[in-house]
C-alpha cells in the first residue's frame, strides 16, 4: 500500500499553448504560475503549490499523466519497489517543481505521476479582485477509462488506499462506472469501463464554491463565441450529488466544474451506494435531462511514460 | 386602440385539482390565495391581487384564457365597441375577483380577458420565512402559438399597444416568432408562428428573483421524482438573455421560471433585435445546448370562449 | 407637468479621475465609454446610452446634478417656462453626447439636468465574458437632502409626474424620508429631510442582478485594502425590500449597488407604506443591523447651477 | 494521542424546547429526527447520524457537551487512562443512539464526550423537495473560551491530533484566539482566551453550500420578527476565509451559518496564519465591519460533567 495524501494534478496535452492559457486562464480564470518553454503551468485559487494542470504542447489532445502527492517522502522509494513487484511499468521521473518523482502505468495503463516535494508558490484565496472567470478553487477529481473495470479498482483499492463511495451497474447489473476516494470528498477519482478506445482520460475537474459559477462558465465561453466548447450541463449529479458543467476546449479535451458535492464523515458507516439501471434516468443526471452523445463516446487518449507518445486505441 | 396596462393572469386547465395543487403550490410554491369549487386561485410572493394564475378543473390541458388588466374603467366598454367592430368574438365575463370583464378572441383566435379590478388581496413580500419552492416572484409573460403571424402582432400592435423587443427569422427570413412587450420587460407576450396545432398556449413565465431558484425548481421536482416534469434547462436565452427553466405539470401544461432579463430603458431607440437563421445555434439558448423536441412541437389547445371547449386542431 | 420618462444619469465631482476610473471601472464593473478631458463617462452593462455615471474632475466631493430623460423632444421647452414660472433657476446647458438639455434647481435646491436626446453607442448585455467587478447593470435611483421635504415632494409629484411608493415617519409622526417612483421600480428617488448640511446628495444607485454580485463587491473593495470605502451592508432594506450595500469612493461621495426589489403592477392600488417611528428597528435595514453613523450625517453637496461651485451648507 | 476522528455533535441547553424547535428546525431547518422527553435530536441534511444539535431542556442556557467520534472503538478505552492520566475529570457516559461514551473536561474546563458509535438514521442528501430554512448541511466547528489558552491548545494538540491553521494576537502579540483543525476543513475548533466569564462556549457553526443560504437566514428570522436573534453579519471571515453569519436563540445560545471557507490540502505546507493586532480591521470580518459589542463579550457557560450543572463564572 503507498501511502497516498490526494490527488495533486493532472497534465494535459494541447496543440496551441496561447489557445489553451486563453481557454483556461482569461477565460476561466485558472491562474498563471508560469509559463516555460512547451509548458503552462496554472493552478486554482486555493492551491499554492506550483501547478494543478499542466497544459503542455503536443501534437494532439491526451493525458500526459495524473500527478499524487504521497504522505512522506520516504513513500517513494517503497512506491517504486511495490510497482515493480505488481509488474508494472515505473520510472523516476521529474517536473518543473519537482526534483524527485515516479512514473508509472497503473494495471489499466493510465499514467500516474508520484511525488512528495512540490515547489510552492502561495496561494490567491483571499485576492479576490485578482478572482476571474469561474472562480476555480482546486482540483477536484479525474474521470479516466480502462479495459478491465474490477482490476483497476482492486489497484487503486488495495494499492493507493482508496475506496468506492458510489458505482453503476448496467443492465445485466456488472459494475461498470465507480467512484472512489481517500480525502472524503465525494470522490477522488472516477473509472469508467470499456472495451474500446480504452485507456483513455473523460475529464478533470475544478471544485467552484457556487453554483453560480458554474454557471457564468456558460455566459463566458458562449458570449466568447466558443459554443463547440459547452458540451454538457449545467445540471445536478445524483451519483455525487454536485452541481456539474463539462466544457471541451480547443483540443477536445474535457473539463468538469463542480459543487456542492458530499463530505464522506464516516467512512466505516459508508455502504458504497449502487445505482442500478433502472435507476439510468436519474443518476447521472439528477434532473433526468439527457446526457450527449459526446459525453457518452468522446474522451482523449493517454500516453505511454516510457515514449510520451500517445497509446493506440482498440 | 385599448389602453392596456399590462399582463395580469392566466387560467389553465387541469384534470386534477388536488394533483395540481401539489405541483404549482407545494412543490414549486405559487401562493394559494383560496379554492373554490372547481378552481384554484395562485399568485406570486409579490402580487397582491387575488390571482395570476388560475387552475381550472376540466376534462383535459389547455388555456382557458390570457387576462390583461386595462389602464382605466372606461377602457372595458370602448374596448368592447373596438373588438367587435373587427369583427371578433367578444362577451362579458366575470372571474371570482372580478365583477366586471369580457373576454374576446384575438385574431389568431387566442382567448384573452380584459378587466379593470380585481380583488385585492395584499403581498406576501416581506414574509420570507413563509417562501418555499422557487420563490416565484409575479407573472412575467405568455407563449402562444397561431397561425397567421403577422396578423397577430398587428392586433397586439395596433390595438393593444404593443411593440416588438426581437424576433425570430427562419430559413427564408421570414419572422416565425415575436417578442412584444408594453411595460417595458424585455417582454410580456411571445408569439410564434406554426401552421398546425393552432391556436395554441405554450407556455406562461413568472419571475425569480435569482437564478439559484431556477436550479432549485430542478432539484425540487426531481427529488419528488416527476422527472417526466423536467423538460428544458436550465439556460440562458439568447432572445431575452433571461435565465430559464421548463416545467410540464401532470397534464402538460407548461410553465417557466425565468430571471435577469433586460429592462427597455428607451422604447424610442430600442430597434427590434432580429435573430436570423443562422444564429439558431445561440439564440434560443445562448450556450447552444439542445432543444428538447417536446418545446419545440408540444403545447396545449386553447378554449373557445362561447363554448368553453377546446378549440380543435388542424 | 413635464412628462419625464425616467432617471438617466448622475454627475459627480471627484479630485482624481484615475482613483476615480480605478474605483468606479477596474474595481466595480461600471464600463467606460470614454474619458475627454476632465471627464470620465461610464455606464452600466445593459444600458446603450453614452453615460449613466460621469465622473467630473473638480476640488472636492459632490453632486453636479442628476439627469432625466424626458418623453419628448418638446417637453424641453414647455419644462423651461414651466420651470420659469415657477421662480427655478433654469438655463440651457449641453453635455457631452447631449446637444440640448436644460439645466434647473428644484425647489429644494437640487440641479437637476433634462434632456430628451443622448448619444447612444449600445449596451453589453450579451457580452458576459467581458463583465467584471459587481456586474452592474444599470442606473437605479438617486437620494438626496433637502430642508423642505413636503415642498420638494410636491414638486416632483405635481411637475415630474412622481408618486410616493414608501415614507418614514419620525417620531413626531413627522415624514422624514420619501421614497418615490414614475417608472415602476420600488423607487427612483429618494429624499430625506434635514435641517443642516443641505440641499445634499446622499447616493446613487445601480442594479445588479444577484445578491452574489452585491457581496462580492465587499470581497473585491476590502482585498484591495479599501475598507474605508465599505460603509453600510450587506443587507436587506424593509422600506423597498432591496438587498443593498454603500460603498465609499476616494472623495467619499457613495455609491450603492441594489437587488431584488419589487415592481408596482398597480399604481392606482399601491397604499404608500407608511413606517412608523416604533419600526425603526427594521424600516432601514430589515434585519435589524445597526446603521452606521457616517450614513446617517454624512452626504456630499451640490453645485449651484448657475457657477459650477458646490453651494455652502447651513 | 486520542485518535479522534472528527467533530461530532454539540449539546445545548434551552429553557424552552417547543420554541427552540421552531427556531433551529422549523425556521431554520435543522432536521429533527426525534424528540424523546427532555430531548430534541436534530441534524444536517448531509449528516446520516443520529444527531450533530441536540436540545436539551434546562434551565438557562449553556453548553452541556461537545462530541467528538474517535475513529476506531479501542480509542475508548485508551482514552480513559490517558485522560484520567493526565488529571482530568472523565466518566462513562451515555446518549440516545449512543451506548458507549466518555464524557471528560479538557485543562480549560470545556465539557467534551467521546464515543465510536451512533445510530445512524441515513441522510436527507438528495431529499431536494423537503429542505428548508438555511438548508443547513452539516456541524462545521465549535468555538469556546478558556483562561489558559496555550495549556488548552497543548492539550488538543498533544492529546487529540489537533493542529492550528490560523491566529489571532492581540496588542502585545500574545496569542488570544486559535483556530485548530484534524480532518483538514480551515477549522473544527477556535478557542478564545478570556480571563473572566470562563470556561465559557461562544457558538456552534453549520455549513451551508450557498452564501445565498446565510442570506436568507436573515430575511427568515426577520420576517419571523425575530431581530434580537440576528446579532452579527453577513460578512465575510478574513481568518477561515468563510462567509458567516451569527444567530442567537430565545436562550440567547449562539449558532453560525457558515461557507466557502478552504481545504488544508498539505498540512505539512501549512504554515500557522498569524494575525497581528494591526490587521485587527480586517481579520475577523475581512470587509472590515464593526462586529458588535455582544458578540464579542457575550457567550454561555458550560455545565460541570460530575453534576450537570452549570459552572460558575469568575
């Protein structure tokens, strides 16, 4: 078991970085660390560590990887032998801000990205005259998709110390969405299941404090002409209970912002809740509003840590 | 021309009373002002007159007619003189409230009621702690649906002294939908053109104050279960630029709930915004989500105002 | 009578027109439509014209004077006698975006400037993306100080066609405050009585649509270090039942920013709310909060229309 | 070290337990899931336990216990050696829903119980149509006063897993208020000093998921004519960053509606926040409003455990 704080950041894979810090930072208001060769490094108002997305430049849309920070630093090496005995892919890899961290493939094939010590910056809560866009507070959750559902979980669960709050089953009632977390929120991480384009990346995404937000989200990319960019919502989860819109940006590649979800206060009384398939109206969707087509089939690929190029699909 | 002082109350038919109550009051928290016999008498936190919006008992959905208040007395006998002398349908009519009216048949064969006073009953303003629902705050405007078009904003124009704040062109420029307003909201009347299912009544509006309520009517009516209720939205107009929600009663009848809309500061200088065709995507709902089938081809019949029934379709 | 249309604009005096366009424009949101000279012209997100608030660079604090549109290019000369006969100080005067206009004193000594044509270069409605600050949406009312109250209400019921919506009764049941409209809002102006420091301006006003805005105004000013320009709120006035908040700029002159208050549907049945002494508690601020004492004895005073230099207070 | 889980429930005393209900559960929409003699059981639509509020008839006001849950049932039976170890006054204890538990008095005198387990009722999470009032969602904190503040922080530091995020000091930089938190929210305990009227409890706070929601409290108990209860804000902490509001009950106990405060995503990162006393304008009400005399000097006492009556005050 490594010992994993919470889920840290993600990088993301974009064609045009001035498109993408247009998209992300003046429109949505993520803030700016810095901006260094092919990269962008931003981060929500309540962060204050270096970065919590990283746009970097590439040749097509994708998930360069997920980042975790770990609970010492001593993790790392224990991490790093723990990987290598489960057969997986791992390397020692570093970032802008972090001197010392491990690459590695999770069973599924997403990369994740551990470390202890990320250079930090200060955060912004309490500038809000500096505050734009959507008012993002800090990075909330991944959504990702892999080939074999139960073994990605049996990982996370047994290896990363995270456990199910909410699952799907589907109509001949196998499991196929569940929720995880570590922190108590709602969830930390999302997986889907799939037999194709799979492992893939559906979203991250950025806690707001109101709903409100979330919907300002939608008057500024509409009146900024980006409608291709709307792609779902706003509307009210049942699975997790928040408030959600899902924006596409230049390159397809999804976001989430995100309310008013759930504490989990007692983890030993959590009975994980199962939404059946009868139950598909309402549980993704709260309101029973229908869910796009988009959302359902697109998301982006991963790449592969020893090559940084992106996986093929089947 | 009938010196019309503004919009004032909708009667719409319901099958069930009881049923009806419980959607309009209970849940979404219109104000019952009484019952009696077979009607129930609703308004909004800020109107003290007796009704704007009465649900009558009847075999099946539909409008039974639009009132409008006129600006003097005097206005109901010249009006009377005026409708029938354009050879419309015209008869006096009295409401529970409302000792002295008459009810007329627009060109487009819409019922509508005019009246000078009603009973006054006093606002609920100030009593926020008895506020529940949505906090619906007045009637803000109707929908309606009719055949020959222009000649209906001619009527509405010439006679009752409206003007247009938008409209819709379709593919061959043609104006399918108008905005109208007298008071000086972005609008108190939307008429659209179709040449079937006319006449017809899609929809009446009441204002909120804050779109949080908008959000709220949805997790109200989805947490009662009537998901079936939810039809469209939340969102923002283009045309209006108002914040919107859709809701189908049990006998769907629709209503909307709808917020932030401008004020015509200047009519003299507000040119008519013309929407063409190929701002579809945005113009209905500025983020370009979709618009359900349902809004775009269902609503209900209107009654004959002789006969009380239903006016049929072709 | 002169047939006004409505509350258009105010002129105020500030000494340093950068603090001033940080403040009104980079800080709150009002948007700039251009600056010449020693004059800044802003206006708010849904108004077209060329100005609703023009910051006029001078030696001290104060009111130039407030603006209203009238309903007809004629109505100019019929106020000029009009005004005339009545023994007010009345000239001919232009603003920029202006060109005919008329400058006058009620009785009470207040400038008030009337015109019926002003430049109009189109609102920002739909331009969300664009808005900042507290998204103010248009001018609402003004408040000012005179000596006479009684005389200065009858004036602007007899000759500008105003009516009383609310009133404040002292303790002598003595009306102290008048809260009047023409257009329908709760009010477009107020007046209070005073025996010194008078004629005076109290506020200006501007609409916004969400009591999100309104707070965040407090969360901008004061994480600009400007807590001397947070004066009185948030909170919810019981006479209007506006939700409201006073900040002061860097000359001290106030601005309020206001949500949420009612319409009158019915003029002919609106009873004038009468608050009495024994509900001071909750007339001003409907929570019972305390009023700061800079509220209740500090204003800015007016200019004398004929020099251009603020009239001394007795 | 007491392995404590987290802030639990909160026990007060009201003379009055019909009109304490009506204010904290009809008014201001607590949940109630039982009332059981001298006992009204309440708690927050996110909370599935039994209770986080509990009323408890007496006679005067006063805090009867805070609780906290530990995280595994061993920690019991731990924590009464080392509490008896230490010198402090513990006890087995019961509660409804509650069969095992330690009621022990910190250094500072502060009444607190411990206990693993309680009857767990389910949640009212997505129960959207029946919430009412503030929609209150979960206890957030507790803020309670001592004589000796650095013993008493020692002791939640050393013996319960406590750390401080945030302050205050006063004019001679001695420390004089702390704000402490274990599960990772900006706080679960602040702690005053006061050397007179101690050990004393100065309120409890639930979260709200709106700032619209703490809004709306005011306008509910005023409307309810209830001003003597409205006693501080809105406004906005500077320390904890939350938006708040404080409400007294007909026993004058205090109660806070708080939101938005952050997530202490690294403690190891999180350096202390000191507030000197210059900073005094802005660091309890960042806006930099007055906070009233009573709230500053009024709080309750706290009953004695050995026998349940109140202690005095010196």
């Amino acid at each position: 078991m490594i010992n994993i704080l919470r889920l840290s950041h993600v990088v993301i894979r974009v064609t045009d970085l001035d498109k993408a810090r247009y998209f992300y930072s003046d429109l949505l208001g993520l803030i700016e660390t810095e901006k260094d060769g092919d990269y962008v490094y931003l981060r929500g108002i309540e962060e204050g560590q270096h970065h919590s997305l990283v746009l970097k430049k590439a040749s097509s849309a994708g998930l360069s990887y997920i980042g975790f920070r770990v609970a010492k630093s001593e993790e790392l090496d224990k991490a790093k032998e723990e990987l290598k005995s489960l057969g997986l892919k791992v390397m020692k890899y570093k970032e802008k801000g972090v001197d010392d961290g491990l690459l590695f493939e999770t069973p599924g094939g997403i990369p994740m990205f551990l470390y202890y010590d990320m250079e930090y910056v200060g955060d912004s809560r309490l500038d809000f005259y500096k505050h734009k866009g959507v008012n993002p507070i800090r990075l909330a959750h991944v959504n990702f998709v892999v080939k074999d559902l139960e073994k990605e979980i049996e990982f996370l669960k047994k290896y990363m110390g995270y456990y199910e709050t909410e699952i799907f089953l589907d109509s001949d009632n196998v499991k196929t969405v569940s929720w995880l977390t570590k922190r108590g929120d709602s969830h930390e991480i999302a997986i889907s299941k799939s037999s194709k384009n799979s492992p893939g990346f559906h979203h991250e995404t950025y806690y707001v404090h109101d709903v409100k937000d979330i919907i300002r989200g939608c008057d500024i990319l509409a009146s900024a002409k980006l409608w291709d960019s709307i792609e779902r919502g706003p509307g009210r989860h049942g699975v997790t209970e928040g408030y959600y819109v899902y924006f596409r940006d230049f390159d397809k590649n999804r976001i989430e912002f995100f309310s008013s979800d759930y504490i989990v206060l007692d983890p030993d009384k959590w009975k994980t809740i199962v939404w059946t398939y009868d139950q598909f109206r309402y549980r993704s969707d709260f309101w029973g509003r229908p869910i796009p087509q988009s959302w359902l089939t697109e998301w982006v690929p991963v790449e592969d840590i020893s090559t940084g190029n992106l996986k093929g699909w089947s």
